[in-house]
C-alpha cells in the first residue's frame, strides 16, 4: 500500500513496501514536472540514491520534465546527473541547469534562449548632426569608421533603457528614449545563437561629449551629410538603411514603435509593449464589438 508523497523533500513509502526513503527537495511548476534547487552540499553517491529514488516515485506521480539548479559550488554532482540521463540545458555564472525528460514521448521541454538582444542608439541634434563613435576594439578597430553608439541589452533591462544607457556609457550624451525604428534578425551569431538588433531612436537632452576610454577611441557630433558619405554606408547595407531612417527623421514624419507598459492579468507583472501610436488604434478606439 503506498500512501501520499510529497513533491519536497520528504520520506515516501517505497511502492509494495514500508521502507522510507528521502526525496530531493523539488517544487513543482506550471508545465506538470518539478524542479529540484539544490543548494546544500551532499556527497556524489547520496545525492545519486535520492535522485534515484525521485525519479522514481515521480514516475508514480506521471511527472513530465525534471529540472535540476546546481549551483556553482555542487559541480561535484554533475557526473552523477548526467549518469542518470540529464543532460545540460542552460548555464549562468553562479549555477548550471539540468534537465530529464520522464516520458516515453516527443520531449516538450523549451531549449535554452535561442536570441541576443543589441540596441543601436540614433541620436540628432537641432543641427541636423548625429552622434558617432569610433570603437577600440572589434572589426571596425583602426578603420576609421564613424559609427551610432550599440550594445547589448543586459538580464532583465528593457530595450529603451539599454538604448539610453549605451549611448550614456559610450558617449556621455544623456537623451530621451523616443521610438524603435526597425530591427535585424540574424542567425549564426554569437556562439551559433541567434541575434536581434534594434535601431532607436532617441533625443539628447545633454550636448557636451565625454567619450568612453575603455572602448571607445573617438566621438563626436558629426554633420548627418558627412556620415552619409562615408564609404562603408553605400557597402554595409545596415549602415545603409541606418543612415536613411537618419534622413528620413531629419526630413519627414517616419514614425516607429513607441514603449507602452502594460500588465498581466496572470501575474500582475508589467511589461513593455512597442506600437505605432502616432497611427489610429481602432480596436482601442471602439467602445462595442460592433466595428467594422
């Protein structure tokens, strides 16, 4: 006779038995596995009977995904892991995740984050000049490239911040976050992930440039003519369609994607949506679900 089993770290009757044995501490998530946080040290041989024991009474309980969080100091446990048949999912600095599949079917679990997110800042001023750098380090070290201040968006930083914060970081110059222009898509990038690129467009609200030592080499506000004629934009078609979305906020009413917060009514998190709001929402604008 089995009674009732705990998901975390508990001692179960074995099925048909009375011998009591300790599970891994796990909780339980939103997709029916669990996923184990180990954070205790624990002998290599222990830490292979519990996980043993686990994933068998997890079967019993018809789990799907197993997912296991080791921190950077419990590396000593990884062997016994993958042993059983976890294999790596993803890494941070601090843990390495494992996971398990249980059934006998097509594995559902989502891979690891598949995209790196960059900003590129475009940044005029009321004299019709941008804000260019020319970077130490990378392909275009020592070609004498004037170039938009980019970078990569961090952990848990929206796109606008990340855009403000670069061009502050590289430049000094502090500005208004205003509108995403356009994005790129690319593929094979850096470690064989994929990448997206955001151009935004932001307002300078300081003027007096104070240039990165670290990675930057120069910069300055140059007139928005000169940097379309320099050689690479006719060769290098995002500089190419860099410098026309330049000419066309310069010189007409282009209008891209605004930030607008909104929350989730699951978990009341706010989030950060990007809309054309100089055009007319309709389905906003109707107060019934009469229009047409």
């Amino acid at each position: 006779m089995v009674g009732s089993v705990s998901v975390s770290g508990s001692s179960v009757p074995i099925e048909n038995g009375f011998n009591q044995v300790t599970l891994l501490p796990a909780t339980n998530d939103d997709f029916g596995g669990v996923i184990v946080d180990m954070k205790e040290p624990m002998e290599p041989d222990i830490f292979l009977c519990m996980l043993r024991n686990s994933i068998s009474v997890w079967k019993q309980q018809g789990k799907r995904g197993i997912w296991i969080r080791l921190p950077i100091q419990l590396v000593n446990l990884v062997q016994a892991a993958v042993k059983e048949g976890f294999y790596y999912h993803h890494a941070e600095p601090s843990y390495l995740m494992l996971v398990y599949w249980i059934p006998q079917t097509v594995s559902t679990i989502p891979a690891n984050a598949s995209h790196r997110v960059g900003v590129g800042g475009i940044v005029l001023n009321g004299k019709r000049e941008l804000l260019v750098v020319q970077e130490k380090s990378g392909i275009l070290k020592g070609s004498g490239v004037w170039k938009i201040p980019t970078g990569v968006v961090e952990e848990g930083e929206d796109i606008f911040m990340a855009a403000m914060r670069e061009v502050k970081e590289e430049t000094g110059i502090d500005t208004q976050f205003q509108e995403i222009l356009a994005f790129r898509q690319m593929h094979n990038s850096f470690f064989g992930k994929s990448d997206l690129f955001f151009l935004c467009m932001l307002r300078p609200i300081s003027f007096d440039i104070e240039a990165q030592e670290l990675e930057i080499e120069a910069a300055q506000w140059m007139p928005l003519e000169e940097y379309v004629a320099q050689p690479i934009v006719k060769k290098h078609e995002l500089f190419k369609y860099t410098a026309e979305l330049c000419m066309e906020k310069a010189d007409s009413d282009y209008a891209g994607f605004s930030p607008v917060p909104i929350r989730s009514i699951f978990d009341d998190k706010i989030s950060t949506l990007y809309l054309n709001k100089h055009q007319d929402l309709k389905q906003a604008s109707c107060e019934s679900d009469d229009c047409q």
